[in-house]
C-alpha cells in the first residue's frame, strides 16, 4: 500500500490578540455576564411545559382505562343478548323505584 504525502504550507501568521480558552473552562463567571432572569423565566416555562405533558398524559390514560371498561361491559351485554337471555344488563338498585 503506498503513502502518497500532501505537503500543506502552514501559516507563521501571529493571531492579533492573545487567544484565551472560553470562561466555561474554569474562569470565574461574573454576575454581569449571567442573565438570571431569563433563566429563571425559561425554567419556569420548562417546568408549566412538563407539568402540561404530565396531565395530558394521565388523562389520556384514564379515558384509555374508562373506554375500555365501558368496551367490555357493552361486549358482555351484547353476547348475553345474542345468547338469547332477557336480564343482561345489571341494573344498580339505587336507580330502582321504590315500592
């Protein structure tokens, strides 16, 4: 396998001002430079975001979990009637006239 060289001419050039590594990488951060406010909006926003995501989500779960209910007892009532029996759906006594 040959190795063929690129020779690059490399620049002697001086940068104008002294390059210095980004205040991430240790220096000390001034409170002028900090935009708190703006974090704290962004962070509350953040947190009514998530806490809208959280309720969709259980109320889509409780519709899930309530159709489903709803589903099954509709299923039953149906086989019964197909069966041919007459008293399918159970009737809940509180909604019963009195005698």
């Amino acid at each position: 396998m040959n190795v063929i060289p690129f020779r690059r001419e490399r620049s002697h050039r001086q940068f104008a001002r002294p390059v210095e590594p980004p205040a991430a990488l240790g220096a000390e951060i001034s409170p002028a430079d900090r935009a708190t406010s703006e974090d704290d909006f962004e962070d509350r926003r953040r947190m009514q975001q998530n806490l809208a995501a959280f309720l969709l989500v259980v109320v889509l779960l409780v519709v899930g979990v309530w159709m489903i209910d709803r589903l099954k007892a509709y299923s039953r009532a149906m086989a019964c009637l197909e069966s041919g029996h007459r008293y399918c759906i159970v009737l809940d006594p509180r909604h019963l006239p009195g005698r």
